[in-house]
C-alpha cells in the first residue's frame, strides 16, 4: 500500500454473507422478510466508491463545488481552460494511513493555476521540514 491508497477495512477480504463488507455491521432482513445475502449496505457502496473509484469522487466534488475553484472563485470547464483539479486540501502523504484525508470534507475544486500554486507550497513547506531534521542531526 501507498501513500496514495486509501486503506481497507481488515474485514473486507473475508466477507461474509448479511455482514456489510464495508463497516461490519449486520445488514439485515431484505424486504420480503428474509435475511440478507447481501455482503453490502447502500449506503456503504457509495462511501467505497468515493474512496476507491476517481472518477465517482470527482463527478461528486465538481457537483458539490459547481466547477468553481475555492480559492480564487474561477469557474472552471470540465474540459478546455480553465482546467479544473480535484485537490486534497490536507495533502495525502499525510494521511498515515487515516481514512479521512479520502473522504469528501477534505477534497476540493481548484483551478490549473490555483492547484500548482499550493502543491509547490506545500512541497517547498516539507523541503523546509526534512533540512530542519537534517541539521538537527
């Protein structure tokens, strides 16, 4: 696993059948009464492929963002100029492996312009960091 892979549960390769593969949770009776064979629930299929299906997740941050960069406000196209990106506000290679750094509250629309910008921040930012503990060495 990368840095770039959201984690799995520790329960999803052995799923097993009325048992959510997602959250483990029982998922109950279907609506004839009887119990489920299901191994997911609905509502944990979406959450998946927010995390685990790019393209789900950024049809679902342009639609919650209207195609408009947060940080400059520029309507973007979702092909041609402005060039839109689907951004981690909290950058992955910090995750340490947290499911939340995939998840929707810290993904946003930036335009080409406003993305590089912050990407060259942040890595300048952590190349300040690492010749820190470099010298404190």
């Amino acid at each position: 696993m990368t840095y770039r892979t959201p984690p799995l549960p520790e329960h999803y390769h052995n799923p097993t059948p009325g048992i959510c593969r997602w959250c483990n949770k029982a998922i109950g009776l279907t609506k004839t009464g009887r119990e489920s064979k299901s191994t997911w629930h609905p509502e944990c299929v979406i959450e998946y492929k927010m995390l685990f299906h790019p393209s789900y997740t950024r049809r679902a941050v342009w639609k919650r963002d209207n195609g408009s960069c947060k940080q400059c406000g520029t309507k973007c196209k979702r092909k041609g100029a402005p060039k839109w990106h689907m951004d981690h506000i909290t950058p992955l290679i910090e995750a340490s492996g947290d499911i939340k750094y995939w998840k929707m509250e810290n993904l946003q629309t930036l335009c080409e312009k406003c993305h590089k910008e912050k990407t060259a921040k942040e890595a300048a930012g952590r190349a300040f960091k690492r010749r820190l503990s470099k010298d404190a060495l």
